[in-house]
C-alpha cells in the first residue's frame, strides 16, 4: 500500500483543492473500527449519537486510533508539513432510507480558524457512493474567497446552521466515492456538500476537521487541539487528553468543554442554535 501522497496527489490537492480516493487501512481494519465504534454507540447512546457527533476521538480508543493513523498523518503531512495539530472530528452518520443531507458549504465561513488553510481528512467506515448520499466537492472552489452563506436551518440539513451557498455552478463537481478504509482530503475553502442516503445500509465517515499547522490561530478566542504530529512551538491551543480504555469515560468532561467552545465558534452571531 503506497502511504505517501504522490507527486501527481499533491499538485491534484493544489489544482482542486480536493485529492481520493487515498487508501489508509485495510477493508478489514475498517470494519473492526466500524464494529467498535457501533458497539459504543449502542451502549452509550448519551454519548453518541446525532447531538453528539462531535469530539468522540477524546473518549473513543477506536477514533483515536484513526486520528492517530500513520497512513493518514503522513499523507497529511505532504500538504501541511511535519507539525500537525487537529482541531476537531466529527462522526457523519446518514440512517438508511433518510433524508439527512449537506447543502454546500466551504468548512472555513464559521471555523474561525486563520489562515484558511487547515484541511478535513474524511475518512470512511462504511462504503460512500451516489446512492447513500458521498460528499460532493466542487473542484477549484477553494480558490474562491469565502462565499455568502445563507442559515437556513434545514430540518433534514446535517450542518449545524443549515447553512447554505446557493447557485454553486457544478460543472466542476466531483463525486467522492470511497471504499471501506479510504479517505478524500480537501482544503477549507472547497465547496462541498452531499445528498440523503437511499439505501437500506448506514453511510458512515468521520471527518478529521481540521488538521492544521500549529501557528494556525483562533480568531474567537480559546480553542482545543490534539498535537498528534511534531512539536508546537506555538501554543495557540489547549491541548487534549487521549482516551485510555475502550470507552474512557474520565474524558467525558473534557469533550464537553470541548464542544461548548465549538459550538460558541461554529454558532457566533447566528439567531438560533442547536444540540450539536
Ligand atoms: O459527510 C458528509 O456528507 C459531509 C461532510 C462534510 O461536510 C465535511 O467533512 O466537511
């Protein structure tokens, strides 16, 4: 398996600001990181669940493992260098046959993160295809400023505002179909959004949002962040904890602390607010 983003990934990341399919474990290894995480989720629904996708990497020994990923990591150091920190993740989950989908967006508007040049690894569990709803993204886009976005608050719309670009121009569209053990990164400023699952399976990734330089600053104030590669001379994080068993409950406070701070950066001067 080449672990490594060839010459061609890189110059394709920087022309589209988008590069997959990237192969970064095994089918198999997949679905055992998929069978752990489904167990957690089936014994401890309070902790998560579609209000709380977010940060699970902190109480999670299967999500740790993936932020972590040698495969992934040094894939992601060809982009940004041998210093990395991750900001966030957040578990994308579509239930079969629902019409949970993601108007299209560019990740940087409400992340308050400068410069915009953090990335998302987005890796799947389960295969990603047209049919149950893969990210869609819009080749070239990230080259654009960050464009208008309206919150629309959709009930069906998976982002936290609903938020929404509208008139995006598809010519350029890409679809992002993953296996099992695959990955896409794209840049903070790409466009992209997905349609509702119709199929009768899960559609499951979870997006490593963001991997960032350590100089990167938070322009809201506080914000948290895993050094999980080189060293941080910088120190414009908090750092986090990593989990110590399966379910490491001692963290659960410290991903709660986590995720209010994300929602007052991801909500700022919106009128509503909701659970995740
Ligand atoms: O999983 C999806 O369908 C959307 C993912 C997304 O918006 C992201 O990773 O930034």
């Amino acid at each position: 398996m080449v672990m490594k983003l060839s010459v061609d990934d890189i110059s394709r990341y920087q022309k589209d600001g988008v590069v997959a399919p990237i192969t970064v474990m095994q089918p198999s290894v997949a679905n055992d990181l998929l069978r752990r995480l489904e167990s957690a989720e089936n014994s401890f629904p309070e902790l998560i669940g579609p209000e709380k996708r977010n940060n699970a990497h902190y109480i999670l020994a299967c999500l740790d493992e993936i932020v972590h990923r040698k495969e992934i990591l040094d894939a992601v150091e060809c982009l940004i260098g041998p210093d990395i920190v991750l900001t966030n993740t957040v578990l994308f989950i579509k239930e079969p046959n629902s019409l949970h989908h993601v108007t299209y967006h560019q990740d940087a508007t409400y992340m308050g993160l400068e410069p915009q040049t953090s990335l998302t690894a987005w890796i799947a569990l389960t295969e990603s295809t047209r049919e149950n709803g893969c990210v869609r993204m819009i080749r070239g886009s990230h080259r654009l400023d960050i464009q208008q976005h309206i919150d629309t608050f959709g009930e069906d719309n998976i982002l936290t505002r609903g938020q929404q670009i509208e008139d995006v121009d598809e010519e350029s569209a890409l679809d992002i179909e993953l296996e099992p053990g695959q990955m896409s990164l794209h840049h903070a400023r790409t466009i992209h959004g997905s349609g509702p699952n119709k199929t009768s399976d899960r559609r499951i990734g979870i997006a490593l949002q963001s991997f960032a330089h350590p100089s990167t600053r938070q322009v809201h104030g506080q914000d948290y962040a895993l050094l999980v590669r080189g060293s941080d001379e910088h120190g414009n994080f908090t750092k986090g904890p990593r989990p110590d068993a399966e379910v490491d409950l001692a963290n659960v406070g410290f991903r709660d602390r986590v995720n209010t701070r994300l929602s007052e950066i991801l909500y700022a001067g919106a009128e509503k607010q909701r659970g995740y």
